[in-house]
C-alpha cells in the first residue's frame, strides 16, 4: 500500500484559535481527521506529524524513505529553513507544498519561499481544502509512477 507523510510545521497546532480571519476556525486534528478519510478512500497509508521544532521536522524529512511523497506545510520555515530546504533537495522521496493562505497575497517576507525550488509542487490559498488537493496529486503521482512502463535492458 502507498504510504504518504503530512508534516504540519510550527504554529499549526493553533489551528481554529489562531489568527481565525487568516486561517480559519477549523482545528488542525479536524483537518487531520478529513485527510485520513481521503487516504483511505484513495487507498493510501498516510502518517501525519507536527512539530514546532526545525530539526524534528529535517529528521522526519530524512526517515521518509518508505514513503511515496511528503505533503508539507512548513510554515514560517517556508521562508526561512535551508535546513529543511536541504533535506527536502537530499531525498528521493517528492515533496508537495502546501499552505493554507495564499502567501503571495499577505506580507512581502511571505512571497519567498525557499522550498517551492526543490518541492515537486505548491499549493496555496485554498485553506484546509490544500492538504485535500495535495493528498489526490501525491497519489496519484506515485500511481502514475508506480504504474510506469519498466524500462528494458539488453
């Protein structure tokens, strides 16, 4: 079975009380709770993490051999994390970046992200619909992968 892995990155846990006119009042477990109910419908294994914390996020992104794709929503470490940046860039395993508000329409610090360059893809201002978005790509990116002609050798 296709195995995929949700990062959540810094702050969003705070999902449904933080900044609700930017994000949102849904709660980061309900968006969750929606992501496994797609990933069993798409006939997907999915593991979903969150972390405050930088170096957790780069350990995760290192062990993600197994896995078909990364969704990650990195967060303020879109525009800041070479660290997660280079683990992204050091594993095979393709990355889609996701976020909840469209982050070329907020502050100009927003409109860089040092990520989109090494991740298969970014998805963004379409709230928590973007991890839904995401989850149907990376699936069906790694059927079409999965599902790929061998090539023949003589």
């Amino acid at each position: 079975m296709m195995k995929i892995m949700v990062i959540h990155g810094p702050n969003l846990n705070l999902l449904g009380t933080r900044e609700t006119d930017i994000y949102g009042s849904l709660k980061l477990k309900e968006i969750n709770n929606s992501l496994k109910v797609l990933a069993k419908e798409l006939g997907v294994n999915i593991s979903i993490y969150q972390s405050n914390h930088e170096g957790e996020i780069v350990d995760l992104i290192q062990n993600a051999g197994d896995y078909s794709a990364i969704i990650i929503n990195p967060a303020a470490y879109t525009h800041t994390s070479i660290a997660i940046r280079d683990a992204i860039a050091a594993v095979k395993t393709p990355a889609i970046e996701v976020h909840l508000s469209n982050i070329y329409s907020r502050e100009k610090f927003r409109h860089k992200s040092v990520i989109a360059p090494v991740a298969l893809g970014q998805i963004s201002g379409f709230g928590p619909e973007g991890y839904m978005l995401a989850l149907r790509a990376a699936a069906h990116i790694s059927n079409a992968k999965k599902n790929r002609p061998k090539k023949k050798t003589s």
